[in-house]
C-alpha cells in the first residue's frame, strides 16, 4: 500500500534532522493518511479511501465527496478515485 493520498497525492517529502550542534541527518516526513468512508449523495454509497487529514477537512469545506471531486484535477486523482468522480459524473447526467 503506498503512502499517497488518494485525492489530492501528496506523498512523502524529504529533508533533514538537524540536531542542536547543527549535525544533519536525512529522514523522511509522511503525510498523516487515514483510512476513511466517504459518503456519495449523488450515488448514494460510501467510499473506502485512504486520505490525509487535510484532504479530509478539504473535502468537508467543499460540502462532500461530489463538491470535491468536481473540482479536482484528474493527475492529482488515484485510479480509484477517477473512477468515483466519473461515475458521479454520469449519474448526474442522467439525473
């Protein structure tokens, strides 16, 4: 399982602990994912999906999954989630 975020792709960062004597050793920062169930209004199911906190808090200040996917780019977007946002697309069309 790879430590990116399924809606907005952030993944690990790279950089530096630097002590107190000014001695720098590489390390990694990872992204704070969760695994959460997002719910559809327009499909009218949840999503199993693993996403960082602020993607969380992102898809709440957007006003759910749909708003979101909406407006997201599809190169920021995992396989999973494209697919998601596409079927949301048709239902709405056909609605």
């Amino acid at each position: 399982m790879s430590r990116r975020c399924e809606l907005t792709g952030k993944g690990p960062m790279s950089g530096n602990n630097v002590s107190h004597a000014n001695n720098k050793n590489k390390r990694r920062f990872l992204p704070n994912l969760n695994d959460v169930t997002l719910q559809s209004e327009t499909l009218g199911r949840g999503f199993k999906m693993r996403i960082t906190a602020a993607a969380l808090r992102s898809v709440d200040h957007r006003g759910g999954l749909d708003a979101f996917l909406a407006k997201a780019k599809d190169t920021e977007l995992s396989a999973n989630a494209l697919k998601i946002k596409k079927d949301i697309a048709k239902a709405q069309a056909t609605a």
